[in-house]
C-alpha cells in the first residue's frame, strides 16, 4: 500500500492522530490494500448540533453536541457519549474509531460510533443535565436506534443521563425502546455488572498479562490514575486478587501510601465528599505527575487520554501499563515503553469489558429476558481472556507490541467483513 505519512507530532498529540498513526503501522504489517485503507480511515457519518437549553437562572445557553460513526460494518454503530468542558470534532472521531476497533478485537458484532457535548457538568444542575440530554436525544433521533446506533456511558455520563435519553427516545417513538441505549439504571432493563464490567475487564486483562510476565499478584504493587467509574472499581478489584494498591488520583490529586491504600475505603470517602478524594486520609499527597511514575508493577491509567507522552514515558518504571482510559499513550511515547520492554495492554483491549456487557445488556432488552451478574461476569470474562490471548498471540508471531497486535486483530476482521459484504 501507499506510505502515508505520519501525522506531525506536537507536544499535545491530536487523538485522532495518534488513533491514525497506529491505524497506519498495523495496516502496512498486514499489506491492507489502499481502497479498503481509505475506507477505514474515514469515519462514515459525523453529526454537529447546536443545542439551546435554558439554564435554572432563566437565560439560554447554546451548547454543541456532536454524534460520530466510524463504522457500520461489522453490525449497528456502538459507543458512549461524553460530557466535557474538552470534547471536540477530532477527539470525538478518534473515539469513535477506537470503538470500531474494540469491538472487533472482542468480537462483537457492532460497529463503532462516539458522542460528545461540550459542557461542564460539574458546574451545571442536575435539571440542565437533564435538559441538555433530552435536546441532545432529540436532535440525535434519526442517528440513534436499536438497529443502528446504540449510545452508552462515558466521561461525564452514567446510568442518570441513559434514563434521560432512553426516556425522551421511546417518547419520541411512542413505545418504550430500552435496546436504544446501554448502562441503563437496572431498573429500566440495565444489565447487572454494567457498571462494574469495564474495571472488571482491566483486571481480567491484567490478571492474564502478569501471567505472562511471571508476575506473583500476591506480591504485585499498582497504581490507578483516576478514580471515576474504570479506575475506581479496577482498583477495588485488582486489591481483591490481592495486589497492593500504592496509590489512587483523581482531579483533587494523587494519594500513595507504601503499605496500600484500601481501595473500598477510598470509594466510601469519595462518595460520602461529593465525588472528590480531596483530602483523603492516611495517605501522601503525590502530584499525578508523580503517580505514573512509581516504582510499581502494574500502573493503570483510567482517567484521559494523552497521560503517558514524550516527556514521562523514559520515567515510567512499571513493568505493566494495562489502559483503563481510550488512549491514555500518546504515539510519542510508544516506542520510548517499547524499548523499555514494559508489557502495553492496550485501551482497545483493555477497557473493552464495558462494551461487552453493554452488549449482552442490549441482547437481554431484546429478548425481554435477565441475566444472573454470575452469567454477565462469566461470560464476559471469558471473551476477555480469549481476546486477550488472541493479540498475545500475533503480538508473538509478527513480533509486534500487544498495542499494534490488538490494531492488527480487529482491522483484519473489519476488513475480512467488508470484503465478504462486497462494500457498500
Ligand atoms: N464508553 C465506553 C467505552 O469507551 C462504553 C461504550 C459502550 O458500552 O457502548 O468503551
């Protein structure tokens, strides 16, 4: 094929570029044929609303949402939205194209789609969410659908906002339609395990890596940047395999203690201090900075992208990074961990135990039937584990890094499928 040359490089790397220059290494091993490169590479649909919602003080905000689907190839477009104050066209599209990729390295069949408003949601009442999320929902009426594209949880968003919108789509449809979004409150046909599954994911994701490396978890140390949903119950679960957690962070800072902090406590004081670790007890204050640079085995980013960069990455000491957040690496960085010899689970692989769940959410709303949280865990283990030995296996015979092997894996299967459905 074509060489393409890679994006430029700035210090803050664009997501989507960093996604491409990945998306471009692993099409060149696999001699992906330049039509089906192009097709790939363009994201199919990408929607930009402008969304009036009047606040509680009386005024009219205007705010811009944006809905992007990679690809339809493989099933219905799949993905969550995100709310904040960064969200735009580019990250936006790069997720959505992350998505595309981690459904086929998991194997499930959806394709890949992202939304996002850009908004701050801690500065804004639980009203103006709800409004900003039915006027999002509403524009996004003819994009969404059971059938076509199928929104859930990201930063910013959880089971509240997937109530909203289920709520004012099955309104606009006439009928209850639960199947149009996942991460739902229980109650409205969530799955049980939902919220636990993408943390749940990157401890099944480690627990296989440190097998590989040798690594006795009973001895292992790690650390969690971010504490929100992924990294929260990460830690929680990691501790439970009995790994000692040396340090936790959110966006009040970083907190480590040689001994381990106790993850349980630390969601107790998180909850019961308006969502925030500010303050946290019996622990150092370290700097995030700091965080990814410990002496662990295992470090867990799980807050954002574009955390390990140029500039730390030749700092890192651990002996595994396993990806919680989407694209937590910037390219920079890649081959400086590389040649360190640190073991990469990347974020398309990692963090994909949320979309599995969600997936087997959406199969329970249409057959109308419930799962036991034994059957979601089982089940949603298993493809975890298979996936992961899958990428360990080409990253082995194409001697290849696990980031570019788990690239390689589901571009190979999005493109068998195009090929096979003779494109469209
Ligand atoms: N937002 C999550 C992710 O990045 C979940 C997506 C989903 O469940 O559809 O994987």
């Amino acid at each position: 094929m074509a060489y393409i040359e890679p994006a430029p490089l700035k210090d803050r790397e664009n997501p989507f570029e960093a996604m491409m220059s990945r998306f471009h290494v692993a099409s060149q091993i696999l001699g992906l044929e330049d039509e089906i490169y192009n097709v790939l590479k363009s994201p199919s649909r990408q929607v930009i609303v402008s969304l009036p919602v009047t606040m509680d003080d009386g005024s009219i905000r205007v705010f811009e949402g944006y809905r992007v689907i990679h690809s339809n190839i493989l099933g219905p477009s799949k993905g969550g939205i995100r709310y904040d104050p960064m969200v735009n066209l580019d990250e936006v599209k790069a997720l959505a194209a992350w998505m595309t990729w981690k459904c086929a390295v998991v194997d499930i069949p959806y394709g890949g789609a992202k939304g996002g408003i850009t908004c701050n949601p801690r500065e804004m009442s639980s009203g103006e969410i709800e409004r900003l999320t039915r006027a999002y929902t509403t524009a996004m009426f003819h994009v969404f659908g059971p059938d076509q594209d199928i929104p859930a949880p990201d930063m910013g968003t959880g089971p509240r906002e997937m109530a909203w919108l289920m709520d004012e789509y099955s309104k606009m449809r006439g009928m209850t339609v639960n199947a149009v979004v996942t991460g739902k409150p229980i109650v409205l046909g969530g799955s049980l395990g939902r919220t636990e599954a993408t943390g749940r994911g990157v401890m099944v994701s480690a627990m296989a890596a440190m097998e590989k490396l040798k690594i006795n978890p009973y001895k292992a140390t790690c650390a969690v940047q971010g504490f929100g949903n992924v990294g929260s119950w990460a830690a929680r679960l990691l501790h439970e395999r009995g790994l000692t957690v040396q340090a936790i962070s959110d966006l009040s800072g970083a907190y480590y203690s040689e001994k381990g902090i106790d993850p349980e406590k630390a969601v107790a004081y998180r909850d019961a201090n308006k969502g925030s670790l500010e303050g946290f007890p019996d622990a150092t204050r370290i700097t995030n900075e700091e965080l990814l640079e410990l002496p662990v085995d295992v470090l867990v980013p799980a807050a954002t992208e574009d955390v390990i960069t140029g500039s730390n990455a030749p700092k890192i000491q651990a002996k595994l990074i396993v990806e919680g957040a989407n694209g937590p690496t910037s390219s920079k960085a890649d081959s400086i961990i590389n040649d360190k010899g640190i073991m990469v689970v990347p974020d398309i692989l990692a963090n994909a135990g949320g979309v599995t769940v969600s997936y087997f959410e959406w199969i329970q709303n249409r057959l109308g039937y419930k799962w036991t949280a034994d059957r979601v865990n089982r089940r949603s283990d298993r493809i975890m584990k298979d996936a992961f030995n899958n990428v360990f296996k080409v990253a082995q015979e194409y001697k290849v890094p696990m980031r570019i092997a788990a690239y390689m894996v589901a571009i190979d299967k999005v493109a068998k499928t195009y090929k096979y459905r003779g494109g469209f």
